[in-house]
C-alpha cells in the first residue's frame, strides 16, 4: 500500500507541476508523511524519476518542473530517508534516482559527499555505471581522476563474481563515455588495466563484458592513447584471450555457451590487435602453440592448441593480405605454421576435427 501511495502521490505532484512546479514540494511532503519516513520512500524518490518524461507540460515549465523535482529530492527526500533507512540504500537510490549526477558530480562535484560515504563497492560501482552510460558532465578535473583511481585500484581487492561482472561492466562504460572515454584513455590506462584483469578471470562471463572497453579503444588514434595502452597492453592482452578462448574453470556456466560467447566478442578485439602488433602477435601465437605441444605430449588436453590455432584463424585475412609487404610478418607465420603442423599430426587434432570445434 505505502509503495502505491508513493507512486500515486509522486505521479500528482508530477502532473499538478504541469501548472505549477512549486506544488511538487506540497505534494512530496504529503507523501513522506503518508509513506512514513522509512524505506518506502525509496519508492517515492525512485517513482519521482520515472514518471518525470511523462509529464505534459509545455517546453517553458520543462526547466523549471526539474529543478523543483532536484529542490525537493535534496531539500525533503533524501535528509528523510537517511534518518529512516541503511546509509548505502538510500544513497544508491538518491545517487541513481534522485541527482542525475555526471562522472564530474560524482567524483569531485556536488555528489562527491555523498558518493565518498558508500561503503559497498557493488553499489558504488552501480552508481558510477549510471553516470558513465549517461554520459554527460564537465570534463574530469585532476582531483576527480586521482579519486577514480583511486577507487579502481579498490575494486582489485573484490574477489564476489557478481561484483566483479559489475566491475567488468563499468570499465566498460567507463571506456565509452562520452565525454571522458577519450580523456581517459589519455589519463588513465588504470580502466584499461583492470578491465584486462577482469578478462583473466576464470568466468567467461566476467571476461567478455571487460572486452567490451577495448573494443571502444580501438577507435582512439593510438597517438592519443596513454603510453601504457600501446603494444605491451595489447600484447598481454593477446595471451590472456588466447587463453580464455580455451577450457572454463567456472562451474556457474555453461562451458560451450560461454565459450561461444566470448570468441564471439573476442574476434573483433583480436583483429585490432593484430593491426597494433602484426608480427608479435603471430610470433606470440607460435609460442602458445608450441607452449601447448609441449603440454600435450605429456599428456595434456589439446584445448590450449585448438585455442591458439582459433587466435590464429580469426586474423587469416589480414595475416594473408601483410604476407608478401611485411617480412617480418611473412617468417613469424612460417613459424605459426609450423606449429600447426605439428598440431595437426598429432592424433588430438583429429578428434578435434571430428567433432568439428574450432574448425
């Protein structure tokens, strides 16, 4: 009952603002007082929000009608609710719901304060996603970059899979924010490095969403990139998706699903790298190869070389396209087919083939 008051009083205050914005506080008072001070107000500040695009009111009172709504979350809402309720429920409902913040407000402005108090990473973490897919904002100043690096070198001490996914996710967002994504690719490889160390996780899941920031990387210049997210990240990189692309450790998955899911997120990914890295990326798949030869005559399981024969197909066409302009290219594929011929003497090769993985 309180949660449909919240909602019924929120969609009256919304539509009598319409006329007269300075009666969105009349009526969010009334509501509090109905709701009780307590967590269902939560669905009041929540319900504020959602029902704000809904109004019919005139581009005139359009302004106006959302400062009031700002005034009144700040003003009644939310010191309410902090009285009522957990301090990190309320401030992830008023951070998400309630301030519209930016990365900028968040970070070093307005909502710094309160974004500061939260002591949930998986909460932080959430709030920061709703900033960063938003977009929007003043262009990060130093001290709000000291304190996302800050706060990402917080997030390496996460182990919770579920909050690692979020974590995996934000980098993400981070990475295509408009409009930080390109000064942070300038100011900050740590997004980069901990999206890499989400894609060395054992699930799948958690790695394939961390690619998502590297596949928006490759659309800026690589002279416009910080030094550390050259060839030496793209490098590592390289190994880390080579090894992902074979067995899952993860019991909470499905290993086929999530192995299809993943080589289909990491294709694109490992075609750019290959434009970054040309020979190295196939002398570094040579060395996985034989790497994984090695293992395999002593017993091991074939997946590492099928995984690394995979990295290799995927950039076929560009290795083929640089093969008669690049020599060093040229004797580092000699090398990679080598390899493979080695691989596929061996009686593993074709039980793979029966079975028709990675071919």
């Amino acid at each position: 009952v309180a949660k449909q008051v919240s909602v019924a009083c929120a969609t009256l205050a919304l539509r009598t603002a319409a006329e007269d914005p300075s009666a969105v506080g009349q009526c969010t008072r009334l509501a509090l007082e109905l709701c009780g001070r307590s967590t269902h107000g939560l669905g009041l500040l929540k319900a504020l929000a959602d029902e704000a695009p809904n109004v019919d009111a005139g581009a005139h009172r359009i302004r106006p009608l959302r400062a009031e709504l700002q005034r009144v979350a700040r003003a009644d809402v939310f010191p309410a609710l902090l009285q009522a309720t957990g301090v990190d429920e309320v401030l992830a409902a008023w951070l998400q719901h309630g301030s519209e913040s930016s990365l900028h407000d968040l970070l070093g402005g307005v909502d710094a304060p309160a974004f500061s108090k939260l002591t949930s990473v998986r909460t932080a973490v959430s709030t920061l996603i709703v900033a960063a897919e938003a977009g929007g904002g003043q262009v990060l100043d130093d001290a709000s970059l000291q304190a996302l690096r800050a706060f990402l070198g917080q997030c390496r001490q996460e182990n919770d899979a579920e909050c690692l996914a979020d974590i995996a996710r934000l980098t993400a967002a981070l990475a295509a924010s408009e409009p930080h994504g390109l000064q942070l690719a300038q100011h900050l490889p740590e997004v980069w490095d901990l999206a890499l160390t989400c894609v060395e996780h054992p699930s799948r899941r958690i790695g394939a969403q961390a690619l998502d920031a590297f596949l928006v990387l490759q659309d800026v210049p690589v002279a416009q990139r910080h030094p550390a997210l050259t060839r030496d990240a793209f490098s590592r990189l390289l190994v880390s998706i080579t090894r992902s692309c074979a067995n899952s450790t993860d019991d909470d998955e499905d290993p086929e699903d999530a192995l299809f899911q993943f080589r289909a997120v990491a294709a694109d990914v490992l075609v750019a790298t290959y434009f970054l890295l040309r020979e190295t990326y196939m002398r570094t798949i040579a060395d996985e190869m034989k790497s994984s030869l090695v293992a395999l005559t002593e017993g091991g399981s074939p997946e590492r070389a099928e995984a690394a024969l995979y990295v290799l197909r995927v950039a076929r066409r560009e290795v083929c396209s640089d093969l008669k302009s690049r020599p060093d290219v040229a004797a580092s594929a000699r090398e990679s087919v080598g390899a493979v011929l080695q691989f596929a003497e061996h009686p593993a090769f074709g039980a793979l083939f029966q079975s028709g993985r990675g071919f």
